[in-house]
C-alpha cells in the first residue's frame, strides 16, 4: 500500500477521530518489507563504495574540493530518491520526505560545530579526521535506526506522545535562543565518554588512525578511539531533538529512516566542505528553534484534531515545506551578510599603532 494513498483511503471512511490513530498504526507498516531491505541494501553498497574510494591507501587530508564532490552526490541521490517516493507514494509522502530531509540536514549543519569542537579539543590530525567521522556517523545512524524503530512503535500505541514531542520541541526551541549568545569554547563530556576514559587505559597520543595498540605487552586504545566514542555518543543526544522533529512532519517511519540516513551519509563531507564557515553561520541556532518551535506548535495543533478539537487546524505538508526552507535561506543569507559586515569594519575597529 502507497503511503500516499493510504491516509486518504482513511480518510474518506473514517472520523477524525479515528483517522488520528489509525494513521499512526498504518505508518508502521505502509512500506512493504523488500522496499525497507532495499534501501538499507542501496544505503550500505553506498557507504562501500565511499569508503573504498575516500578511504583506501594511507591517511591524507580530505580537500574542499573532494567534499564538495561527494557532498553534491548524497544531495542528488536524496533528491532522486525523493523524486522516486513522490512518483511511488504521491506527493505528500515526497513532501514530507523533502521536509524531513532539510530539516535533519539543517540540525546536522549544527551538529557540525560540535563535532569542530570536539576535533580541536582532542587535536586531531587532518588526515585522521574524516575516519572519526565515518565511525562516529555510522554508530550514529544504527542507534538512531533503533529509536526510529521505538518511537513508531510507542506512538503507534500512544497517541498523548504527541503532545510531549511538541511540548519537548517548543523548549528545545527557547533554549536555543536562550543559549545563543553561551556557545562554551569547551565540549562538555556526557557519561559515557566520562565511562570510557576511566575504564579503558589510554595512550598519551595518537598511534597513527590505529585505535588500539599494544604498550609493553599490555593493549591499550588511543585518543582516536575516546574521539569516535565522543562524536558517536553527542550525535546521539542529539536525536533527542531531531527525532521528534521529523515525526512531527510525518508518521511514517520509512521516510523518517531515510531521511535521517541521507542527513547524515554525506555529513563527515560537509564538514571538510564548510570548513570555516561554520563559525559564519551566527544566526543558525535562530532559525533552527524557529522550525522546531514551528513544528512543535504543529504537532499539538494535529493531535488536538485528531482528538476532535474543531479550531485546531492541521498544517498542510507544503507548507512545512515552505516555512523549513525559507528559515534556513534568510538564516544563511543572513550570517553571511554579518559575516562580511563584521569583517569590513573589522580593520577600522583594530587599535592604531
């Protein structure tokens, strides 16, 4: 059954009432099965071929313009395979799809400050740095596989979780703009790091891209493991707030899968790509809790019409489509505008001698 048609079969035979959790039981299983095996088997030939071609021989630096290559590539196999959806599953399983797509991309864009502060805080060569990502991503997405997998489940059986994913979206959004201005220069160690660094026994320095070596007949890991561990473990928190983001675009669980994996394949090239300009990009966090706060509000106003509120409204795809693309569009016009003004004046501001 297409996901596109299935909500308007529901639709036209159902109360609102009804459609609201019947929608959530069917998002589980609207894909069949070799649909879900194909693409996971697309995805992990993908991720072969990257890494037998970025990856084989010895370390070396990856250039902007080998990132901007393979950026380009995962953009353009996102775009086809939603094309592909749209075609196969009609226009709202594409739109959502596209919806949910930009938005894991534009959560991941500031995932990538993060992980510069965690590069630099454990000095990572260059050459060893897109093998961190690779690992940390790859760790990533499996246990974000397995949330997705929870969470279509749970809200499938509970509905009222809705209200929580909204509730928990409207304050991520507050604490960003709360927090703009209290980016700290150190990355905090969350409890696993903490754990890992006490109980494994851990070389002084990096041991080549080896991440473990042998010391006097006694193995022990090097900083290049406790790196992976810190990358895996922060993308992790946060799918604390991009999961019930995309879930609040659509409720299937395929297109949340895979658009969370297109999101994040082509990540550890984007970072080498933007390089510096992650640090331009100073009203991100804005425009980022504008689409969390907009579809936080989004997903309380379509559970309250599903449980039959007449003035809630539920908010057409197209329009999420819209308002995610937009923010982002004025976001990034507009850090680069203050980007080039603070260095324009910049020279006139410097101390004469």
């Amino acid at each position: 059954m297409r996901p596109g048609l299935s909500v308007r079969a529901l639709r036209a035979g159902e109360t609102s009432g009804s459609v609201f959790s019947a929608r959530r039981r069917l998002s589980v299983v609207s894909v069949p099965l070799w649909v879900w095996a194909a693409v996971i088997v697309g995805l992990l030939v993908v991720v072969a071929v990257d890494l037998w071609i970025v990856d084989r021989g010895e370390p070396r630096e990856f250039s902007v313009r080998q990132a901007g290559i393979w950026v380009g590539f995962y953009v353009f196999l996102a775009v086809l395979f939603g094309i592909g959806l749209t075609v196969w599953g009609g226009a709202q399983a594409g739109g959502e799809f596209f919806a949910g797509y930009v938005t894991e991309y534009s959560l991941s864009v500031d995932n990538l400050f993060i992980f510069y502060l965690i590069m630099s805080r454990f000095a990572v060569p260059r050459p060893y740095q897109h093998k961190v990502l690779l690992v940390g991503i790859m760790l990533a997405l499996v246990m974000r596989g397995i949330f997705i997998a929870i969470g279509a489940v749970a809200l499938a059986k509970f509905s009222w979780l809705f209200y929580v994913f909204g509730i928990y979206l409207v304050w991520t959004a507050y604490t960003l703009v709360r927090d703009h201005n209290k980016v700290d220069e150190e990355v905090k160690e969350n409890a696993l790091l903490r754990w890992a660094r006490r109980v494994f026994p851990t070389t002084p320095g990096f041991v080549g891209a080896r991440v473990t070596v042998r010391v006097d007949g006694k193995r022990m890991v090097t900083p290049m493991l406790i790196v992976m561990i810190a990358i895996g473990s922060t993308d992790l928190m946060f799918a604390l707030d991009s999961i019930p983001a995309i879930f609040g675009l659509t409720e299937d669980a395929f297109i949340v899968f895979s658009a969370n994996a297109f999101a994040l394949m082509g990540l550890r090239q984007l970072y080498f790509l933007l390089g510096g300009l992650l640090q331009r990009l100073v009203y991100l966090s804005y425009g980022l809790a504008f689409i969390l706060g907009f579809i936080g509000i989004k997903l309380i106003l379509e559970a309250l019409h599903g449980s039959g509120v007449p003035w809630a409204p539920e908010v057409p795809i197209w329009v999420s489509l819209t308002v995610i693309g937009v923010t982002m569009s004025v976001t990034t016009v507009a850090s680069l505008i203050k980007a080039r003004k603070g260095k324009a004046v910049a020279p006139a501001e410097a101390p004469q001698g």
